[in-house]
C-alpha cells in the first residue's frame, strides 16, 4: 500500500506510484495494478518477463491475454480481516471501507506465528480482531476485475486483439471519418466545377462586358450633352400635349415638332371652342403664345371641321419657374 500527500493532481500522483513501485519491485521488469481510494493505492506487481514465458508456455497468444491479480476478480469485502483461499495458496487480507490496505500470501495456511505478525505489521490491534487463524474462505469469482471504474465499456480488450474484431471496430470507428471525408470530397468537385463554370462564362462574355463598360461611358456623355439642351425633349413635349388633348376626343392630322416650336392641325368629333384650347395649353406652363385657328372645309354648323395649333414651348428653366 503505498500513500500520497493530499493536493496532488491525479496525473502527478500516478507518476509518483510508478517511480515508487519499480523501486519497491524486486523484478528486472515490472508491471503492476493499483486500487486507488484518494490519495492510497493497493498494488500488486509482478515479472512481466516470467508472466509472458508463461503465457507462450500455455500456447496462448501475448496479445489476447489480459494480467489481473486474483483477489481483483474476487468478491472484496469491506472492512475487517479475513484469511482468502486463492487458487495457489492463500492470502491474509486487511480491508478499510472498501479498500484493500494490507496483504500477505503463503503456499500452506498460515500459522498461528505467522498469523499474529502479519496482524502487528498491518497494525491492527489484537484486542479488536480475532486471534486465532481463521477459516480460509473462498470468495467468488466476478466477470470482470471490480477495480475497473465503468467496466468494459461492454467489450473486453482480449476481443479487441482478435483481428476480426479489432477489424470490425476499427471500420465503426472510421465510418463517421469516411463519412466526411466522401463529403468533402463531393463538396471539392462541385466547388471546382463551379469556378470551372464561372472561367468559362466569364471568357464567354468578356466582349459583351466591355460593350457594357463602353455604353456606361457613353451614356454618362449623353447625359451631359442632354444637360445643356434647355427646351425638353420631343417625347416629353408630345407626352405634355396628348395629355391635354386626351379629354376632348380629337384626331391629330399633322404633327409638327421644331426646337422651341410646336405645330398640329386636329380634327374634334364635336364641336370645341378654340379658346378653350388656347386656354387649356397655356395653363399647363409647358407651352406659350398658342394660338389656334379653323381651317378645311366648312361643315354643317357653318365652321371649319379642323383647328389649327401653333405654340412655343417653354424652356425648362421658365417652365420650373412657372410651376
């Protein structure tokens, strides 16, 4: 049994207890097992040169084969001292709530000398405990070792050295890696066939785009030439005088636009006073000087069945002006 101060990281303490034990081991090569309970650990070692000739002895394989002390695959008890039957020999047991603090074996049960002194170097006290060699008892077997915090994780190592087994872990362990790494590779192909796609249409329209970067350029010089134009623009005046038009059910015979000048002869399906029109066109501050007059022929009523519209057109900077 072997014991630590208290406040050393685990990881410290394990490295301690495998100083200490190949100091204590009287073997070339030692290997061990501990029962840890805080800051004490119970540990039995052994040659693992003798236990491996052993094993290949027995016509077993070294890998598939799993060292355990006996009394770690025994029903433990709990507390108090009891004389365990093992498999060879027996083994005198001291036990402190659950942990293994003491132990000693003999190839022959031991006797009373032998009893009493293993009792004084564990230090447990002759008036508290029984004297006299007790009966060796014979604790159970357990499926597993009960040192082993969480079992096996429901497989056992010895399986894991199977070469079928192992291979049957190895692929569930793998799956998730192989999973992702098909889908990264999927994700590469497209991601390529994509940029593969995006070169070519790039190539593809490289004319049309500098036909675009030409027409921007050119556009903003036809703004800035339109911008010096003070009178607007035909459509915009044609837009103007329809729209007043619209309402009177008239149809246009001639039509005719000059910078700053407009002229239209119109034929009304009823009959419309010309100053209302005259009126109507000089309200709508686009227009100036409209004058309109009858011409053709004369119909039934005695008037002209056609009016004749000339006006000037408003320059942008009066018509904002008007408005």
């Amino acid at each position: 049994m072997f014991s630590f101060q208290a406040g050393i990281p685990e990881n410290k303490k394990k490295a301690l207890l495998r100083l200490q034990v190949q100091r204590w081991a009287p073997f070339p090569n030692v290997k061990y097992v501990a029962q840890w309970v805080g800051n004490r650990a119970s540990v039995y070692a052994w040659n693992d040169n003798e236990v491996k000739s052993a094993i290949a002895e027995s016509g077993l394989s070294e890998r598939r084969c799993v060292v355990c002390p006996e009394t770690f695959i025994r029903t433990p008890a709990h507390d108090g001292v009891r004389l365990a039957a093992a498999i060879d020999g027996f083994e005198a047991q001291v036990w402190q709530q659950g942990f293994l603090a003491f132990t000693r074996w003999w190839p022959q049960k031991p006797s009373q000398t032998e009893w009493n002194m293993f009792l004084r170097s564990a230090g447990v006290p002759l008036d508290q405990t029984q004297i006299q060699v007790p009966e060796p008892s014979a604790a159970e077997f357990l499926e597993s070792p009960w040192t082993q915090q969480g079992g096996y994780l429901g497989i056992t190592w010895s399986l894991l050295e199977d070469p079928r087994y192992a291979a049957a872990v190895a692929t569930v362990v793998a799956a998730p890696f192989i999973y992702l790494g098909v889908e990264y590779l999927t994700l590469a192909i497209a991601n390529a066939r994509v940029e593969n796609a995006i070169a070519t249409l790039s190539v593809e329209t490289q004319g049309v785009r500098q036909l675009r970067s030409k027409a921007i350029a050119n556009l903003d010089e036809i703004e800035d030439y339109l911008g010096l134009e003070i009178y607007p623009s035909h459509f915009e005046t044609m837009t103007t005088a329809l729209g007043l038009l619209q309402s009177l059910n008239v149809k246009i015979l001639e039509w005719t636009y000059d910078v700053g000048a407009l002229s239209f002869t119109l034929r009304p399906e009823r009959e419309i006073d010309a100053t209302f029109l005259i009126t109507a066109f000089e309200r709508s501050g686009a227009f100036a000087n409209v004058t309109a007059a009858r011409a053709g022929d004369v119909g039934q009523t005695g008037q002209a069945s056609q009016i004749r519209v000339r006006l000037d057109i408003l320059p942008k900077q009066i018509k904002s002006v008007s408005r």
